[in-house]
C-alpha cells in the first residue's frame, strides 16, 4: 500500500520478473485491435455490397418486365401479319373525346 502511494507499484524489477506476460499480453490486445478493424471493415463492404445489388436487382427486374412487354408485343404483330387483319401499332396515344 505504502509501495502505490509513492508511485513505485510497477517498479522495474516488476517489468524485469514478468516481461514474458507484459510482451503477450500487448500482442494479444494488438491482434484483438486488428481483428475488430477488419470486421468493422468487412461489415462496411457488405453493407455497400447489398446496397449495390439491391439497386442491380431493381434494374433487372425494371429491364425484365420492358424485355417481356416487347416480346408480347412482337408475337402479337406478327400473329396479326400473319392473320391479315391489316392492322397496325398507333404512332399517337389514344385521346378522350369530351361531349359538351
């Protein structure tokens, strides 16, 4: 007790006796630090990486249904080309007529 109050508790023949323990300990703390920043690391990737496919899924399925649509619509011209109902895609959208 009287040894902490002079400020000689870790004295140099502490560190002379248990300098194995002191130098694993500090490895095991450095190697714990390494550890824990590579996860932390590796987390911020995988967020970044869900968030980029997230996006990529909503492309593709965006690209999917125009892909389908077209498809339709060419197997339907050319089952009317075939038929020969002489009818044609509308280069204009329909219009409402109002009545007054």
């Amino acid at each position: 007790m009287l040894r902490a109050l002079h400020g000689r508790l870790l004295s140099t023949e502490f560190f002379q006796h248990h300098w194995k323990a002191i130098l694993l300990l500090m490895f095991m703390i450095l190697i714990y630090i390494t550890n824990r920043y590579n996860a932390q690391t590796s987390i911020e990737i995988l967020e970044g990486l869900k968030e980029e496919y997230i996006i990529t899924h909503t492309e593709f399925v965006k690209e999917r249904g125009l892909y389908m649509s077209n498809t339709r619509e060419t197997a339907m011209q050319h089952l009317v080309d075939s038929l020969h109902l002489n009818l044609h895609i509308q280069n204009q959208p329909p219009y409402k007529l109002s009545s007054k």
